[in-house]
C-alpha cells in the first residue's frame, strides 16, 4: 500500500464563471489526520465533494492509496467508497429510519446483514460514541445536534473506512459538545487508524484532531504544515487566518 | 431584433436542456426498476403510501364523480326520452375517462407533492449525497422503489374507483331517478366492454409512472433550501397534472381511433 492515503494534482473546477478550484496540489499521509482551513466560499467542501466522486472536477487527477478515481463512476466509483467513511455537516442523517438503520445502513443494505445482526452492530457503534442503546429506536428528528453528530459518526465508521472525512464537524455545537467530538475523531485516527481529512474553521478543533494543515485560499493550496507551525506559520495568509485579522492578503469582502 | 431574438433563443436551448436531462433522468430510473438489487421492503412501503393511503381521496372522488354525472346525464337525455343510456354514459365515461383522470390528477396533488417535498428535503439536507457516500444508488434506493409502486398501485386504485364511481351512479339512478335496480345493471353489463376497462387501467399505469416521476425529477434537482423545494413540489404537482391531460389524449388516441 502506497504512503500516501490521498493524492490530489492539478485539481481544477468551475461553476459557470465561477472558477472554484484553480489547481489544488495536495498529500495526505496514510493513517494522518489533515486538516484543510479556509474562509467560508474558498472551495473546501467542493474539494471534500470531488475526493467523493458527488463532484467531477474538470481537470487534474485523485489517487486513493496509489490508485486514480477520477472519471469513475457507477459501481466502479461505488467500489471505492466502501473505503470512505464521511460526516456530513448536518450529520445528514435519514428521517425515515431509526437511528440503528442509520448506523447499520451500509451492512444492512450492502452487505446483505440480517435486520437483527445489524441491530447488534449499530449498537456497538452507538457505544462507541458514547451513546445509550436506548436511543437506537428513535428518529433523527428526535435527537439534539451532539446526538446527531454522534450518530452520523457511528454511521461513518461502521462502514470500516480506510480514510474519514468529516465536514465542519464542530459547526453548531457549545464548546463541551465540540470537544467531544474532535476526541471522537482523535480516537478514530489513533484507534482506528484511519486517515482523516477534515475541513472547518474552528481554529481550536483544527489544533485538537489535525497533524497538518492546509490552508486553501483562491481555489489552491497557499500553505502546508504541522498543526504546531500554526502560531509562527512564516506565511502571511496563515497569520491572517489564524489571528482572525480584516487586514492582510486575503481579502475580505464586506 | 437581437434583443427579441436573445431571449428567445435562451428561452429555446433552457428548453432543450431540460427536455434532455428529463428524458437521462427517465431512462436511468426505468433502467433500476428491472436491474437488481430490488429493495422489496421499500417498494412495500410505498405501495402502502401510494395506494392504501390513496384510497379515501380517490372513493371520495369517484362516488361523487358517479353520482354527479348519473344526475346531469338525465337532466340532458330526459328532453329526448334518452334516459336509459344513463347507465352506458356513467359506465363508459367512468372506465375510459374519469376513472383514470381524476385518480391520476388526485394522486398527483397528494403522492407527486409528497415525493418532491421528501426528495427534496434530502437533496437539500445532503442525505442524497449521503447515500452516494455510502455506496448506495439513490435512483435505485429513492426513485426506483417509488416507480414500481406507482405504476403498480394506480392501476389497482383506478379499478377500484371504477367500481365506486359506477356504484355512484348506480345510487342516484335507482333511489333518485327511479330507474329499476335489475335493469340498471343489466344495461350497464351490457354496454361495458373490456376494452373500456382495460384502456383504463392502461392510462392508470402511464399516470402513475408520471406521477412518480415528476415528483422524483423535481425533487431530484431541487436547490436552494426550503425555498428551492417549495418550488419543486408545486413544479411536481403542475407538471404532472399537465403531462396526464396530454398523456391522456395519446393513450385514448391508441385504443379508440378510428
């Protein structure tokens, strides 16, 4: 197995005129977790959706662990996301199922599990998020966001993913909620040892789950570095982003 | 002239656009309903929504549809002594037309609505890409369950509605009109052909697939938030009632012209 989990060259993509990413480069090391900050428009979860496949960039290329994944699609792009678990911003949960068939989805669904093995099984996972078993039968819209956070964590991994992506995953929650759930992903980095690829910015949940970050400004990659470069980046838009700052090189659009 | 003619082609090739993605979008969900997997317990659950839950608005519908036309029939063939074509009006309008229309037009505002407003609340809340994520084909899991059904139950709700509707009829001739019971339904036998009944259920198959579809294709491609589904529910509901009334014309055009 290649190194490297997730390798990105050249990525380019346009909406109409609007030219959103104008050539990402981009490594993400197998069992890592990478972070990727930017302000709110400059490409971050167009380029979780090209990694995905739910988007077909222009130009350029992606390599999963050596192997190229652009232009497939049907069941050969489906092949390739049985290895990827993702949580989604809004948890993305499904109304009409209960929150086991949520977690159980995948086996039940794709690997043909029977109802009552994949009740087991969500349970399991519920558990490992650090939910009861008594919130198995109810629906989404019956949970807080935490819960749902959770629940759409547990979903993400029972697939049993070789790489997570989590997008904005402490968006919308208090401070005590967020920091559960960035110990969650740690622990499904380090655990697990999946590779991760996250995307927000939440300055401190970027400091508590990454290794490195990446900031992507203008549709490309401007910088790249251990989490504890952060503070003395030796890059102005890293300094900027960071201290929060109006005045800089990244311009802020009022 | 350019100005008129900018507009107007824009106007023509947004046309084409969405004539072509509608035809990709037909093409693909007929192709899952024949290519396994097949999710039997989803495909159950919307033949319930669709049809079991259907049943009330559609008998409703049908009986006054019966009754309403037994009384205007009489009062127009009561001026030329016509009144025992009543029961071959009732029965024929019932089984070729009103049948198949009103419960196509009915299913239309409750299931075509229901299935944008669902389909689009995924699209919007990113549940549709969650499904791709988790290697699951949404034509296959959302779209294709939902075809199937409504092709399947309209035809059931459409041979019930013709029962109803014809028993409506039959209601008012006999304790309003006072026609004779026995007579009533041997004259209504009598005109009743099987191809009046299957034309109907034939229709009732085409409603249903146009039903569903367009409530999948706009939900499908809803955008926007609460704003974008709103839109695409009543472009569901619109479309669908339009596409019956010409659907309607062509399948009558193939059985019955002469």
């Amino acid at each position: 197995m290649s190194s490297t989990a997730i390798e990105i060259r050249d990525l380019h993509i346009s909406f109409g005129s609007n030219h959103v990413l104008r050539g990402v480069n981009l490594d993400v090391p197998s069992g890592s977790s990478l972070v990727v900050i930017g302000g709110s428009g400059s490409g971050k979860s167009v380029l979780l959706k090209c990694i995905l496949g739910i988007l077909q960039p222009d130009s350029g290329t992606i390599h999963i662990n050596g192997e190229e994944i652009t232009g497939l699609y049907g069941r050969h792009l489906d092949n390739f996301r049985t290895r990827f678990g993702m949580l989604f911003q809004g948890s993305a949960l499904f109304d009409s199922l209960p929150v086991w068939e949520n977690v159980a989805f995948y086996p039940l669904h794709n690997q043909g599990m029977s109802r009552k093995k994949a009740h087991e099984l969500s349970l399991r996972y519920l558990a490992n998020v650090g939910l009861d078993a008594d919130i198995a039968e109810f629906y989404p819209a019956e949970l807080s966001g935490g819960m749902r956070k959770r629940v759409g964590l547990a979903r993400a991994i029972a697939t049993e993913p070789d790489i997570i992506f989590f997008d904005e995953p402490t968006t919308g929650l208090d401070p005590i909620m967020g920091d559960m759930i960035d110990q969650l992903i740690r622990k499904c980095i380090i655990e697990y040892g999946f590779t991760g690829l996250t995307i927000t910015h939440d300055m401190a949940s970027v400091r508590r789950i990454s290794d490195e970050v990446a900031l992507l400004y203008e549709g490309r990659i401007v910088w790249k570095g251990a989490t504890d470069k952060l503070d003395h980046p030796d890059n102005p838009y890293v300094e900027q982003f960071v201290t929060g700052h109006t005045e800089g090189p990244i311009q802020v659009q009022f | 002239m350019i100005p008129i003619l900018t507009p107007l082609g824009r106007t023509f090739l947004s046309f084409l656009q969405i004539t072509g993605r509608l035809v990709i979008f037909t093409g693909r969900a007929l192709s899952h309903c024949v290519r396994p997997p097949f999710y039997p317990r989803l495909i159950a659950r919307q033949m319930i929504e669709i049809g079991y839950y259907s049943l009330p608005v559609v008998g409703l519908t049908a009986i006054f549809t019966g009754m309403v036309l037994a009384l205007q029939s009489y009062t127009g063939f009561a001026r030329f002594s016509a009144e025992s074509a009543i029961p071959n009006v009732v029965v024929v309008s019932i089984t070729r037309e009103l049948g198949p229309v009103l419960a196509g037009l009915m299913v239309a505002g409750r299931i075509g609505a229901a299935i944008a407003a669902e389909i689009g609340t995924m699209r919007v809340t990113e549940q549709i890409d969650a499904l791709k994520t988790l290697a699951t084909n949404p034509f296959k899991y959302l779209i294709a369950p939902r075809l199937i059904a409504g092709m399947t139950m309209l035809p059931i709700l459409v041979l019930i509605a013709d029962i109803i509707g014809v028993f409506g009829g039959y209601l008012v001739s006999i304790y309003s009109l006072g026609f004779n019971p026995s007579s009533y339904i041997n004259n209504t036998m009598d005109f009743l052909h099987a191809q009046d009944v299957i034309s109907g259920l034939v229709k009732a198959a085409v409603f249903g697939m146009l039903v569903t579809l367009m409530g999948c294709y706009h939900g499908y491609h809803s955008r926007g938030g609460a704003q974008g589904v709103g839109r695409a529910t009543t472009n569901a509901v619109v479309s669908a009632s339009i596409l019956i009334l010409c659907a309607n014309y062509i399948v009558t055009g193939l059985f019955f012209d002469r």
